[in-house]
C-alpha cells in the first residue's frame, strides 16, 4: 500500500473527538491529532509578506488563476478559499501546495457571475469568508468523480452559479453582480454574532467536524494546531453561512463517532496533486473527499457527508459513472 495512503488511514484511526460545542444552528466537533509535514506558509499569510501573486491567466480564463509563489517555503491554499478582485471572484476547488520559488495554475470557480472587468487591482486577495460548506461539498463531490477519471477537477460552472444564485434566494440578498460574497455582507452581524460564540479552537486541536441542523456536513483537519488556529475565523465564517438558516438541533452522539467509522472504511485512491504532495481521495457511501499528503504528514484533510444527491454504487462507496472500471489512480480497500 503506498506510504500515502497509509498516512491518511492513521491519521484518520488516531483522531479523537473532543466535547461538542453548540451556536445556533451549527455543532462543531473539535478533533485531536497531529503529524506536521514540514513548515509551509498560508496563503493570507504569505499575501500579507508580499509572497505570493494571484492573477488572471493571460487575459483572463474563467476557470484558472496563476498563482506565483516568491518565498523559500510552499504556500497551502485551501479547497474553497475564496479570492476576491481581478475580473472576478473565484474559490479554490481543490487544496494545493505551491511549491517553493514556483508558478503554478489552479483550478477555480467563478463565484461571481455579473462580473468580467477589473476594478481595481489586477491581483487576488484572500477573503476573510471561506467559500460556505455545502458548496464545498458539491465541489468535492464533482472533483471525485473527476479525479476518478483522470480529468481536472472541475465542477460544473453553471451549477456553482445556480448554487450560488440558489444562497442569495435563501438569504434574501440582492447582488448585483452575483457575487457570494454579497450574501456575507448582508448577514455580518449575525455572522460575527456566530464567530464569537466559536472564537478560537482549543489548545492542541488540528480538526473539527461542523455539524449544521443536526447533520454533519464537513471535517477540515490539519497537520499541526497552528494551521487551523489560522484557518479558523475564515472556516467558522463558512461553516456559519449555512448555519443561519438551519435548525436549531442538536448533534446525537455519536454521530462524530460514525463519521470517522464510514471515512476509516471507505475506498482510497491516490493522484497527482495540484502543485506538489498527492491527492487521496477518500470515498465512502455517506463520506466523499480529499487529503493533501506531502512530506510525511498530512496538510488538509477536507471530508463531507454526501449530499442525497451524489452517486455510489450499494456496495463500496465509488462513484457510479460511465468510466467506472478504467479510472486512473492506485485505489485500496479496507
């Protein structure tokens, strides 16, 4: 079994569950464990330093950035940060190491349909809102099945701006340039009333497992406290924005418990990464995601509750498409 794989599985056994924390309609679970790959920089954190330049491809290409990295240390960009400026909006779809002194295109979506001008600086900025979860999860879903087959990971254009488009209906938020972040602006308060109720992880904490209406939706984890505490008020704002029109309820427990059980019993499969380090899909028939390995640890870890939606066949969890028995990638079973 390849060395990758084998990282993520013990990552995965030795993540243990912290007490649940309540807010509104959202639960969040806290998860200890930690195997740090060596030092890297964030991507806001490198942006602030001058490090790092994200910009259009040539003239603009809907769904890739360049992303031009000037320091002596990789530079982690997390499946759904969101950049702001240039022609228009764009999240991450899938996390990424940019390797040192190196320039690399990433894959994106448009989160920002009305626009296709600049309006002030060429360049990108890291926002303070991550992308919200649920469209996190319907990107991790197609970016599977993509995986799968060997193609890039894309999601469906139209279908992000339908979602999107779909969020500004449910929050009752005008834009006028469809932008997603028109749907933050119009909630702050409410927002910030949600991350002040989560306003730091606990001492020793690399995971957490959000929770929205009782439902566990996505599991970001890290490998070393540090990240996520810098990760955490963009990730809670995220988490937040579905949380604000979901039931009130509380998680039952266990439910923690068994998310991890059907991650540990899934199938993986490796692929290239998006820069350096490789890709571990990770599949189950109620769990669908990612994990970033690169130098003995595991750098994100981004894990969701399948939506009603997404394909599996009954026994093991793959994704039912036409190219099923001929994908790409290495794959292991429990």
């Amino acid at each position: 079994m390849d060395k990758e794989v084998t990282l993520v599985r013990d990552m995965l056994s030795q993540m243990v569950p912290g007490a649940a924390h309540h807010e509104a309609g959202l639960t969040l679970v806290p998860f200890f464990a930690a195997a740090p790959a060596k030092d890297y920089f964030l991507a806001a954190e490198a942006a602030g330093l001058g490090l790092i330049e994200i910009g259009e491809v040539g003239g603009g290409d809907v769904p890739n950035v360049v992303v031009q990295n000037k320091s002596e240390l990789p530079v982690l960009l997390v499946d759904g940060e969101h950049l702001e400026g240039a022609k228009q909006n764009r999240i991450i779809n899938v996390s990424a190491l940019i390797a040192e002194r190196s320039r690399t295109i990433l894959p994106v979506s448009c989160v920002e349909q009305g626009r296709w001008h600049y309006t002030g600086d060429a360049s990108f900025a890291p926002s303070p809102d991550h992308a919200y979860a649920k469209l996190r999860r319907m990107q991790a879903e197609s970016s599977v099945v993509a995986a799968r087959a060997g193609r890039e990971r894309r999601p469906s254009q139209g279908a992000v701006w339908n979602e999107v488009s779909s969020k500004h209906q449910e929050m009752g938020v005008r834009s006028s340039s469809g932008a997603m972040r028109d749907s933050y602006e119009g909630h702050r308060g409410a927002l910030d009333a949600i991350q002040r109720a989560f306003s730091q992880p606990e001492p020793g904490q690399t995971g957490v497992l959000a929770c929205i209406g009782g439902e566990p939706i996505v599991l970001d984890a890290f490998d070393r406290p540090d990240t996520l505490a810098k990760m955490w008020k963009r990730l809670v704002s995220g988490y937040a924005m579905d949380a604000l029109t979901a039931a009130t309820l509380k998680v039952p427990s266990g439910v923690a418990e068994e998310f991890m059980a059907q991650a540990r019993g899934g199938e993986f499969s490796i692929h290239d990464a998006v820069g350096i380090g490789t890709d571990v899909v990770v599949t189950s028939p109620a769990v669908v995601g990612n994990a970033l390995a690169w130098d003995g640890g595991v750098v994100h870890l981004s894990l969701f509750g399948r939506s009603r939606s997404a394909g599996t066949t009954e026994a093991g969890g793959r994704i039912a498409t036409p190219v099923a028995r001929r994908r790409m990638g290495r794959h292991f079973h429990s």
